[in-house]
C-alpha cells in the first residue's frame, strides 16, 4: 500500500511539472503585464521600466522560469507582484475557503442526490422515477450564476434576507461562517446534485440485479438493510469516483460563486491574478490547485481500497 | 451507514433552521436599535459595501479608485477642496506665494501620525520627494514635474520652489495621491500597499483580501469633534446583486450602485439615494495614425452619427449629460457643447464628410472594450448601431481588464471605448491627455498649436485668461476629434436612513468625515 | 376412478407436507405483454422430503422456487393458485405482507442459489454476512450468533471458522463459498431448504461433496428439501420424489425411482435417453429435436411438449392433456395416459 | 440502430429530451424565419420594455427585442455546443484511438499530457485560453474544445483497450489486418455507444461553460445574442425587468435539460449493465 502511494506520488511529479510549464509560459503569451495594470491610465514610460525590473520581469522568460521553479521547489512560491506580499499563506488561507465551500457543497449534493438517485432506483420507470431525473437534472441545467442572482434577489426581496457581509472563518465565528456559506454551497450543491442522483441510481439499479441482493433478500433482510447496507455500499464506489472529481472541479471552479457571494476563495485569487497578470500569484494558485486535484484523485483511489476489499494496491 | 446518513441529514437539517433562526434574531435586534437607539449607544460603525476589491494602499503608487476611496481617508494632504471645489488648508494652516513659482506652507502644530510620531515639514518633504523619485513611479509624479526643489524652512514651515509659474500646482496638491507619508514607515515596508500610516481621520486597522478593509478612528486628528465615526469598515463586493441585497436588509449602510438599481431603491423606504454629478465622461479614443482614423473628416462624420444623447438615455438611464473633453460637472471650466456642429448627429453631412475623406461606402472597424464594465460594454453596442447607418461597420471586442489597460497603453485597438476621471483642473482633462507629450496621450494624436495653447494655460494664473484659453483648446479638440467624448454620468450612492451627514461631491463621493449613524 | 383420487390425495395430505402448492401460475405483465410463464403447478413436499424439480433452463422451474420466497422480478406476479407451508401453523405464502415474509425467508425457508461467486456480498466479511441471518431472525448476544455461527461453519466442513470469519467472499474458492452459504442457509434451522443449481457452477468433485453435504445436513436438521436442478442426476443422488417441468408446466410427477424405471412421458423420456446416450458413449448423442417454445407461444399450441414428441398425435396439437395418473404416485399430462390414468387438476 | 430508436421512443425522458432537442434545433435554424426583429436592432425609445405584442419577450437594455435575441441565441449557443464538443470529440477521438491502439510509449506521452490538462480545473484553463487567444465567438469554441478533450481521449483510450481485449480482434491482428482497417472497422463501432453518451452530456456542458465564460466577460461577443451573453447582461436588469432574465434562462435550462435527459435516457439504453 506504501509502495503503491510512494509510486502514485512520483508519478505526479511529471504532471505537476507539465501544469508548471503550460501554467507559466501560457501566461506570457497573455498580452498585458502586471506593470502596465498597476499603473493604469496614469503610466509613463520610465514608470513602467522601473516596475518591470522590480518583478524580474526584464529577464530572459526560461530564467524567469528556472528562478521560479527554484523557489517553489524550496517551498518559496514567491511573492504577488501585485502586493509584494508572500503568495504561499494567502493560498493556504484562501484555500481554506475555498475548501470549506467545496466540502458544504458536496455535503449539500449527497444529502440531496444520493436518497433522490436511491428512491428513482429503486422505482425504476415509475412516475417518481421520471420525476426525479427531470428535477435533478434541473439542478445541473441551470448556470449556476442565475440560480445564485435569483436566490440572493428573491431572499432579499421576500425574506429581507441576506447572508452576512464580510468573510469569517469557521474557527472565529462557526454559525456565522455557516451563514455566509450556506447560499453558495446550496447553488454548487444543486448543481453537482445532478450527477451523484443520475451516478446512485444506476449503480443502484445496477447493484439490485445483482444475485447477492437476491441472497440478502432471501435470508429474511428488512428492505431498509437490503438497500441500505449492502445496495448502497457497493454503489459507493461509482458515486465516489464522481464526487472525488466534482470535488477536483469545484476546486478551481468555485469563481463565480466565490465573486457572486464576495467570498475569499483561491478562484477569486486566481481570478484578480489574471486580470491583473500578476503571474505569480496565478502560477502558484494553479499549480496549488493542481497539485490538490491530483491529491484528490489519489485519496479517493486509495479510498476504494478501504470501500472495497477486491481492491489492493501493490 | 444508513444511520450515519440520516443522522447527519438530521443535523444538516438542524444546522439550516439554527441558522436561520440566528439570523432572524439580528433582524429583530436590528429592528430594535432602530426604534429605541435614543437610550442607546449606537454603534458608530460604517459598513460600506466596494464593488472592487483595492488594489494596494500606497497612495503615490495607486490611482485606482478603490483604492483612493480608502487611503484618502487615512492620509492628509497640504490642501484640499472644500464643498464649493475651493482650495482649502488641510495639514498646511495657510500658505503664502513670495512670487509665481514660489509657495510656502505654513503647517499645522500638533498633528500626528497614526504612529504617534508628530508630523514635520521633513516628512512633506519627503513625501514630495519621493512622488518624485524615478523609482517609485508614481502617477502623479508628472503632476509635480515642476517642482524644482523642496525646502524645509523649519518645523512646521517648507517652501516649493517650481520650475514655471503653474496654475495647477494649488488643484494637484488637493489629489488624494499628494500625501503625506511617514519616512520610517516607507522604509520599514518598503512600499506602502499593505498599510497605512498617514494623519487622516482613520486609522488602518486590517485589510483582508478579497474580503475587507478595517479603517478606526483616529482619536487625535486635528479637527475637533472629527471623526464622528468609531470604525468604517470597507467590505468588496462585486457583485450588484450581493451588494443590492445587503443594503436592503442593512447589511451594510453604504454603496455605489448603477442607475437601474438606484431607481429601484429609492422606492426603499430605509434608503436614501443620494447622486451627483461625476467627473467622469465617456469616451470613444481613436488610433490616430491608423487609417481610416488618421482622416479628420472620417472622425468628424463618426462623431456626427454619434447620438449621445441616446448613451445618455440608454446606458445611464437618462442620468446622464453630454459632455466635451472637460466634464460638465467641472462647472465653469467646460464649454457648453451640446450646441456644437460635431454634436449635432446630422447623418447627412456624417455621409458627406465620409464621402469627402474618400470612404462613401463606409468601412469596417473593430470596437474595443473592457467586459469589466457593462456600461462600457452597452456603449460600444449602441455606437455599432449608430454607425451603421453612415456604412461604418463595426465589430465589437470586449476583453478584461489586464489586457484592456495593455491595450489603452499601446494604442493597440483601432477604437476603444473607456471612461476618463477628467480630473479637479482642466489641465489634466487637456494637457495630460492630449498634450503631444502628455502622459496619456496614447492616441498618437499631435497638434503643435494645441500644445502650446495647453502649455500656457498651466502656467496663466490669471483665471479669466486662464478660462479663455481652455475654452479655445476645447474647440479645437472637438475640431479635430481624437477622441469622441460622449457623456458624463451622474454617480448614485445608496444611503441606510440610520446614516446621517452624508453628502457626496463630485470630488469626494464618499465623504465621511461627517458622517454618523444614529 | 373417485377411489383412487382419494388415495392419491392423502398420500399427498396436508397434514405431512410442508409445502403446498396448488395450481400456481406465475405471470408476466408488462405494457406491452401479459402471458403465463408457469402455469397450473402442483406440488407437495412432505416433511423431511427431498423434492426435485427437473427442467430445462426457461421452464420456469427457478420462477417456482422464487415465487415459494416470495422473490419474483418485478415484471412477474402469481397470478394464480396457492402456496401453503405448514409449519406450526399454516400458512399461505401469497398472501403474507412484507414484513410477515421477511421473516420466513432465512428463518423458515432458506435458499441457495446457483452462483456461490456472486452470491454473497462482496464488501462484507463471511461473519457479517452468515451472522446477519441470526440478527434477522433471533435475540441472540453477539456471543452466542458467533458461537453459533462458528459451530455452523464447522457442520459445513469448514474447520478453520474464525479464519473464514475475517475473510471476504473473493478470498474464498467456490466449493468454500457455497459451504458458507448452506450454512447461512441453514443457521435458522428453516424447514424448507430451497436449492437452485446448487452446484452447477462448482467442479465436479466439489459437487458431489456438496450434495453430500446438503443430504447430511437435511436429515440431522429435519429440514425438508426442494431441488431445483436441470441435471437428472442429482435428482438421482439426492432426491426421493421429483417433478418434470417443461415450458411452465409439471409433466411428470412420481417417486425417483419411479421415473427412471418407469418414464411416462415422452418429454422424460427424451431426457434420460440424452443423458443415457451420454454415458454411453455411443456414437452419437441423443438430443430431443426442436426447440422449447417462448412463453409467448404458449396459448393454443395445446400440448405444449407437441411441436417436439415423437408421438405426437392430432388432438396434442389442439386441446392441453390433463394430468394423468400413470401409477400408484405417478402422474403424466399426456394424452398417451388418457386412457389408463385418472385426470385430475 | 432501428432497434435503438425504438427503445428510446418507448424511455419517455429520453423521448422529451429528443424532441425538445429538435425543436431548438428547428428553432435555430429557422431563426430568421421565426424572429421578428434583427437581434441586434436597438429600439432606444423602448429600453427594458415588458412583453407586449409589439416585443412578445420584452426589451433589454438597448431596447432590443429578447424574442427575437432568444431565437437567435438558440443559433448560436447551439453552434458553440456542437462546434465546441465537435472539437473535443475529434480530439479526444483521435488521441484515444492512438494511445489506447498503440500504447506503448505514444499513449505514455499522450496521456501524461492530458493528464496535465485535467489537472488544470475546468473554468480556469478555458479562461486562460480566451484570454491567450483573445476574447471572440471561435476562440471560446476552442477553448472549450481543447478542455473537453481529456475527457474524450481518456474514454476512447479505456474503451479501445477493452475491445482490443476481444478474441476476434485478436485474430483480426493476427492474420494481418492493417491497424487502420482494425480501427475504423472494429474498435470504432464498438466505442460509439459510451461516445455518444459523453457527447449528449458535453453539448450541455459546453453551453453553460460558454454562459460561465460569458459571466467573466469572455464569451460570445456582444451584440451576439448567445443565451451566455443574455443572462449575464440582464443579470443587472434582473429585478428592474424580470423578464429580460426570464426568457434566455429559460431557453438555457430547457435546452440543457433536454440534453441531459437525452444523455441520461441513452446511457441506460446504451449500458448493457442495465439492459433488462
């Protein structure tokens, strides 16, 4: 098992490098720079002369390069260009929210999803069947910006509702922590709620033709433990693979919610990174993100093994 | 499992109505503080809600707006405007002028930095020096080209020694950029973009990225009574809904919002809209040494199928006046343009000058501009309509800002649309932008006689004669149209009726010196 | 001809058997199609028997022993006729709630199906899964189900229990698997033991241990057996009575030893003679030519074995024979037998 | 195929997906036949208008008539998803034929690279394509595209590799049969069935993202009306003139549902797990 992780690791080496490279040199084709944004429509010249030296930006593109990837092999992701500020704690701080979103949102789809795709399951082609696919493939049809717009609207307007303004952590003030998060990780939740309802159901359907279903069954089993215990459990798998890579989507695809709802996660970092072309930030935040993707994958291939002992890693 | 499942559905569920429950009781609370906050102390704290995050606090080193809305409050400088645009004392009690290029600053006694420390004539200097200095690369170290020497003639007295007589030197020194900065803080940091120690009224307490900035009161400034303010607190948010949203349940006191909205809430009974005429105007810049541009009469017949007053109606909501190079709202500075030949949207003689210049078909053209903003957006759309009708076909690019700006400083896009601060003197409004050696000039654009008319009004200093030479250089700009200005849109800050004091100028639009909440 | 009805019956009494089951139909209904896939099945077993059901695969012997579990497909229902079992009371199988089967099955009647590879879960260790029936059916401590458990593993010829205990299903061979599921099937005691193809999917040695194995085990539990199997041959090892079904419906009903001395219809007849040609080893092998009918078939093709017997006459095409007693304990449904036999159902 | 159809038709979701499917595609086609106005017509003295029988959907801002603005935006929201996918699905085609057929050290390659691609999250390696190649109706087809192209490769690569594990491909190889011809005639018709699955669900996928791209400003260019372009625009106007929202997410969310059941009612068909 070790040796399998220790190998899987490695092997992330060739990808991170490959993310690396697209990440930076993509960025240097982007026109614009990041003196030109922080001068605006009052630059001159010799101002941005001087502000391109300050960020090494005068330097041949592959040092450019070797000097950043130095740094971040020894942990040092550099500074933004745009603050001066340590890009590495902003990340993990950023991350953190970013991460907390992802994890509610996914909580929010499996409490939705995974009894909706169980019942269409189980009643397959029956009226509660149809009407369960048509409203949980409602969830993923709409663009998630117009569902967030109208939630904000209709809440202000009818409830006089709306969520606290000004992100606090979970560990200073949880309830409010909950409170700003709860609206965006309902709008992600109904979106990936489509996919793990549409995943449990057909692992469901699959897993009730299966004999051992029959031989549960016929030992006397409740229903409840039928699906529950055994249906449900064997389904996991499937429906873990694909919230291991809604997981890894949401990651980098909370921006517009993260902008919508004036939270400070890592999209809306990367976001301002691009806009600004502070290319450090946007390096490090990608190639975090890359990194977490990945890491996800791992965990919840090595997850399977624990779900399912048929599954060993050498 | 099944029971892990239903538990933690359970206690999702319980989590939900807790949280709706506690919000419910801040409603009521809220509610309470508005009817009994007689007997109560009201929290004086300001929850004002950005639509852009800043983007550092440096004020030599930030022109953006949102970052001036904040670091205006913390520094001080020399002078500043009063309601009437008049130059007022600020940090300097009076000041005196032996000659044309000399001005000396008598300073105010007594006044501290955030850090305790006392402010001095030094640290004017120095401040002034360093806008100066290369290496900063300031935006307004061109405002200030001028200055030739700085001297400290004592504590609390410093004298500017200009190159030329300058007429603008008095309206420069009232930008929020021309602060003055503690020298120690400069160097403990390096550069200022992450904090802030200044004399204002507020002190920076925190700035959270992506999230908000914490400004406090400043216990020992210089004018009594002033802050009435314990704590304004900047929050970003970028979006309109968020923002709309959070007024309306008092979420926040204040904010800027767009016509549409500003119409919207002022239905509200707990809001005010208040709104002022900005300094800002709309403008269609041209690459001036790329044909078809390059033809005067090519640019006359666009501005000529130009309906500005149909911007002003569809983009800003009717809340909008056509505006020449300098704003409207910079009152006797700018000439009346709406009767002007160019602004009369004559399509015939649009066709006619087209014809003449040699393009009685038209031509095709790419609009540039920035997706960040949807007024900007909705212009370059209502232009490519309008142009069509002289045979100008015009295809629209919008892209973000990054590139946008690129864009703007290399005169890489035929046409761009964009919106200029016109500034508090029309100096800038003509010289920097269209002087041949202007800092923002990027439209190519050359007129050696426009450049010296815009040269002498800088250093007249006699107002009247001042007046007539920018009225002259006016004329000619709309003549020869290297850009096309369009309109100047009035700016509409919604107010919780618990605010109280608050007025926006036109060049302070958040000024809350005065302002509490009750 | 009354007379010998009466006997015929009460060889067959209520009062011994275990299972009844009187004139069972099992039907499909979908939108689309609605037909019988078994149709008029009679059977008894007596306590303590050893019942075998013989058929071809598609002659809905399977669809009997789940309609007994209450287990059929969605798309399948009895549409007729009972299924009583006798234990301290009767009681009638069709008829029972949900909640009232789910105690039945495993408790009073076990099952065990065909594949031992796929039948048990995967994701759970044997323990769970052998003493998941105890905690369905009993208020055992979690001591005493895993003492009972072990002991039951050792009656199975499972030695190493507390081994077997921690593995997984696909850590066991298929003989393994199996004994783990006659002990599951078995833990409750249950008085019908319902076996499909029992050993179809093992090797040859291991089948016969299993056989061995399920008869033992029967007799020291006096549990009753009901052999589903489409090999004469187990029917011949294990069996004392057996019923031929062929397209949905009992053919031939007698003792086992009756059925190979004496085969009364032409569909058995056909059978033994395939496996006989078998072990002979003579040139060639002897197959019953053409093809079972589909269900959908079955409406109007009177006999429904006519299209491939060999004495096949004209009313066989036309009208459904009855069934016919042949002998003492002996039916056919075969218009050969009219003449001889008594009719009945 | 016959056969297929006919089991479609009696999966009422898949059969409601398929029809609404067709009517925006008759929509779109027929869109200057059907919309009464040029999309890009701006009634200036109608701005933000409510449905009349003048402007059946309203106005927008730019008083613009959204009926006609939605029928043309079924136009071009429909030739982002299928040109968009288009690229995926050649792409993800041609790289899994190749990696799964030859694998070796072409497929190392291969998939290492696509690895490097779907390690980058969705929305941002779009984003920084536009933003490479410059903001126009192409580029985010493109951009879309190559994002949509791991996906595709990695399911032709799994499902190449399985066929190949067929006995009578094998055979097919061993009596000479040149890969080509293996792969047109064999592995390709074997694929098709989980293909077209991911295609149904990724013309949804490539609509939203281009509504997604155009919330960042980066999608369609105005004044083309792509239903991305409209929601966003009129996300502003959302409260002030409902209907300018109303419409084109309606069109959205009905068109993408209808993708979706598709996609949803064809995977079940197509997956022999759950043949009945």
């Amino acid at each position: 098992m070790y040796a399998y992780i220790l190998r899987r690791l490695l092997m992330l080496i060739p990808v991170l490098f490959g993310v690396s490279v697209v990440i930076f040199f993509t960025l240097r084709i982007i026109p614009g720079d990041v003196a030109a944004t922080i001068l605006g429509t009052d630059a001159t010249p010799e101002a941005l002369a001087q502000l391109r030296k300050d960020f090494g930006l005068d330097l041949p593109i592959y040092e450019q390069y070797l000097q950043w990837m130095g740094g971040v092999m020894t942990g040092d992701f550099g500074e933004s260009m745009r603050t001066g500020k340590e890009i590495l704690p902003d990340i993990s701080s950023r991350f953190a929210i970013t991460f907390e979103l992802t994890m509610l949102s996914a909580f929010i789809s499996w409490i939705i999803a995974i009894p909706l795709g169980i019942i269409a399951g189980i009643k397959r082609n029956s009226k509660t069947d149809f009407g369960v696919r048509v409203v949980s493939l409602l969830g993923v049809s709409i663009p998630n910006f117009a569902l967030a717009t109208v939630l904000i609207l209709v809440l202000a307007l009818f409830f006089s509702y709306s969520p606290p303004v000004g992100y606090v952590g979970f560990f200073e003030d949880p309830i409010t922590n909950l409170q700003i998060l709860f609206l965006p990780a309902l709008v992600l939740g109904t979106s990936m709620a489509g996919a793990v309802t549409r995943m449990t159901r057909s692992s469901i359907l699959e897993i009730l033709r299966l004999d051992f279903i029959r031989t549960i069954r016929a030992k006397g089993a409740k229903e409840r433990v039928v699906i529950f215990q055994h249906a449900l459990r064997n389904a996991m798998i499937p429906i873990l693979t694909i919230i291991g890579m809604q997981i890894g989507v949401l990651l980098g695809g909370t921006v517009i919610i993260e902008q919508i709802f004036s939270l400070p996660g890592l999209g809306q970092l990367v976001l301002t990174g691009i806009n600004q072309r502070d290319f450090t930030v946007v390096q490090g935040s990608v190639l975090f993100i890359a990194f977490v993707f990945v890491m996800i994958n791992l965990i919840v291939d090595i997850l399977y093994s624990y779900l399912d002992p048929r599954i060993t890693y050498k | 499992m099944i029971k892990k499942g239903f538990k933690l559905t359970f206690i999702f569920a319980l989590l939900a109505s807790v949280l709706i429950a506690c919000s419910g009781n801040k409603e009521t609370s809220g509610d309470g503080k508005d009817t009994g906050g007689d007997n109560k102390q009201v929290e004086q704290v300001l929850k004002i809600a950005n639509d852009q995050e800043p983007a550092g606090l440096d004020p030599h080193k930030t022109p953006a707006h949102s970052s001036v809305r904040i670091y205006s409050q913390v520094y001080s400088g020399l002078v500043r405007f009063d309601e009437k645009m008049e130059v007022v004392g600020d940090l300097a009690t009076d000041w005196e002028q032996p000659d044309d290029k000399t001005y000396i600053f008598n300073l105010r006694e007594g006044v501290k930095f955030h850090n305790g420390r006392e402010m001095t004539a030094e640290d004017v200097k120095y401040s002034f020096e360093r806008i100066k200095a290369e290496e900063t690369a300031s935006h307004i170290a061109s405002y200030f080209a001028n200055v030739e020497s700085i001297e400290v003639l004592g504590d609390y007295q410093v004298k500017f020694n200009l190159g030329t007589p300058d007429a603008t030197f008095l309206t420069n020194l009232t930008n929020s950029s021309a602060a003055v900065v503690a020298k120690e803080v400069v160097e403990e940091n390096g550069d200022l973009q992450q904090v802030a120690v200044g004399t204002g009224p507020f002190k920076f307490k925190e700035w959270v990225p992506d999230n908000k900035v914490v400004l406090e009161k400043n216990e020992d400034y210089y004018e009594e009574g002033l802050p009435k303010l314990d704590e304004v607190v900047y929050y970003t948010m970028k979006d309109e809904a968020a923002r709309m949203s959070a007024i309306r349940t008092g979420e926040v006191d204040l904010t800027t919002v767009n016509p549409k909205s500003a119409s919207l809430l002022k239905k509200e009974k707990n809001i005010d809209v208040k709104d002022y005429q900005s300094l800002e105007y709309s403008y269609v810049g041209f690459n001036v040494e790329k044909e078809p541009l390059n033809n005067q009469k090519v640019r006359q017949a666009l501005s000529l199928a130009t309906n500005r007053k149909a911007i002003a109606d569809v983009v800003w909501n009717g809340d909008a006046v056509v505006s020449g190079p300098v704003a409207p709202s910079m009152g006797d500075w700018a000439i009346d343009v709406t009767k002007h030949e160019l602004y009369s949207n004559d399509i015939e003689k649009a066709k006619k000058l087209l014809d003449e210049a040699g393009y009685p078909d038209g031509f095709d053209i790419t609009i540039t501009t920035a997706s960040t903003y949807p007024d900007m957006v909705d212009t370059a759309q209502i232009l490519q309509q309008q142009w069509k009708e002289i045979g100008v076909n015009a295809e629209i690019k919008q892209i973000e800002w990054g590139e946008y700006i690129d864009t703007w400083l290399y005169t890489s896009a035929d046409v761009l649309v964009g919106r200029n601060g016109s500034g508090t003197d029309p100096d800038r409004a003509l010289q920097y932008f269209f002087h041949s050696k202007g800092s923002a000039n990027v439209w190519g654009f050359s007129d050696a006689e426009y450049d010296k008319l815009v040269e002498s009004g800088e250093t007249m200093l006699d107002k009247g004669k001042r007046k007539e030479i920018y009225n002259e250089a006016q004329e000619k700009l709309i003549d020869q149209s290297p850009n096309l200005f369009l309109v100047s849109p009035m700016k509409y800050v919604a107010v919780r009726d618990s605010v109280q004091g608050f007025t926006p100028y036109p060049h302070n639009g958040e000024y809350i010196l005065e302002v509490s909440k009750k | 001809m009354a007379k010998n009805l009466t006997a015929i019956l009460k060889g067959r009494g209520t009062l011994n058997t275990v299972l009844d089951i009187k004139n069972l139909s099992i039907e499909v209904n979908t939108k689309k199609s609605k037909y019988n896939v078994v149709e008029g099945v009679n059977l008894s077993i007596g306590k303590k028997m050893k019942y075998g059901i013989v058929g071809e695969s598609g002659s809905g012997k399977s669809l009997t022993s789940l309609a007994i579990m209450n287990l059929l497909p969605d798309v399948l229902k009895v549409s007729k006729g009972s299924i009583t079992l006798n234990t301290e009371k009767s009681k009638e199988l069709t008829k029972l709630s949900k909640r009232e089967m789910q105690k039945i099955r495993g408790n009073e009647i076990s099952m065990i199906f065909q594949e031992p590879m796929t039948a048990l879960d995967p994701l759970y260790t044997i323990e769970h899964q052998l003493l998941e029936v105890l905690k369905f059916h009993t208020n055992y401590s979690k001591k005493e189900m895993r003492e009972l458990g072990l002991d039951m593993l050792n009656k199975v010829g499972i030695s190493r229990g507390k081994e077997i205990f921690k593995s997984y299903p696909h850590q066991l061979s298929g003989g393994m698997r199996q004994r783990v599921i006659i002990a599951m099937a078995l833990i409750c005691q249950p008085k019908l033991l319902i076996a499909d193809e029992p050993t179809t999917a093992l090797d040859v040695t291991i089948q016969a241990q299993i056989l061995d194995l399920m008869n033992d085990l029967s007799e020291t539990h006096d549990t009753s057996i009901l052999m589903i199997t489409h090999d004469l041959g187990v029917i011949l090892e294990t069996c004392e009575r057996v019923a031929v079904l062929y397209a949905g419906q009992v053919m031939e009903e007698t003792t086992v030893e009756q059925l190979f001395t004496n085969p009364s219809h032409p569909y058995t007849q056909g059978l033994l003679k395939s496996i006989r040609s078998l072990g002979d080893h003579k040139n060639t092998l002897y197959s019953i030519p053409g093809n079972v009918p589909t269900p959908a078939q079955y409406e109007n093709m009177g006999c429904r074995f006519s299209s491939r017997c060999p004495h096949a006459m004209e009313i066989c095409k036309s009208k459904e024979p009855s069934m016919y007693t042949v002998e003492k304990d002996h039916t056919s449904k075969c218009w050969l037998h009219e003449e001889e036999g008594v009719a009945y159902g | 195929m016959k056969e297929f159809f006919q089991r479609l038709v009696s999966d009422k979701v898949g059969l409601i997906g398929f029809i609404g499917i067709l009517l925006v595609i008759i929509v779109a086609v027929l869109a200057p036949v059907i919309a009464p106005y040029s999309p890009d017509r701006m009634f200036t003295e109608h701005t933000l208008e409510g449905p009349s029988s003048q402007f059946l959907f309203g106005t927008d801002e730019l008083g613009r008539d959204i009926f006609s603005r939605t029928v043309y935006g079924a136009q071009v929201s429909l030739q982002v998803g299928l040109i968009a996918v288009g690229i995926g699905a050649t792409a993800g085609l041609i790289f899994g034929l190749i990696s799964g057929y030859f694998q070796g050290k072409v497929d190392q390659v291969i998939m290492r690279v696509m690895d490097v691609f779907f390690a980058f999250p969705d929305i941002l390696l779009a984003l920084t394509i536009v933003a490479v190649l410059g903001p126009s109706l192409t580029n985010t087809m493109i951009a879309i595209g190559i994002v949509f192209t791991p996906v595709f490769t990695r399911l032709v690569r799994s499902a190449v590799m399985s066929v190949k594990e067929n006995e009578y491909l094998t055979s097919a190889v061993a009596i000479g049969v040149q890969p080509v011809k293996i792969i047109t005639r064999h592995i390709t018709p074997n694929i098709m069935a989980p293909f077209i699955v991911q295609i149904t669900l990724a013309l949804s996928g490539a609509i939203l993202t281009e509504a997604a791209l155009s919330f960042l400003g980066l999608g369609v260019q105005p004044p083309d009306p792509s239903w991305g372009v409209m929601l966003n625009a009129s996300r502003t106007y959302m409260e002030f003139a409902p209907w300018t929202i109303l419409f084109p997410v309606s069109a959205i969310v009905l068109t993408i549902l209808c993708f979706n059941l598709l996609g949803d009612s064809l995977r079940d068909l197509l997956d022999p797990k759950l043949k009945q």
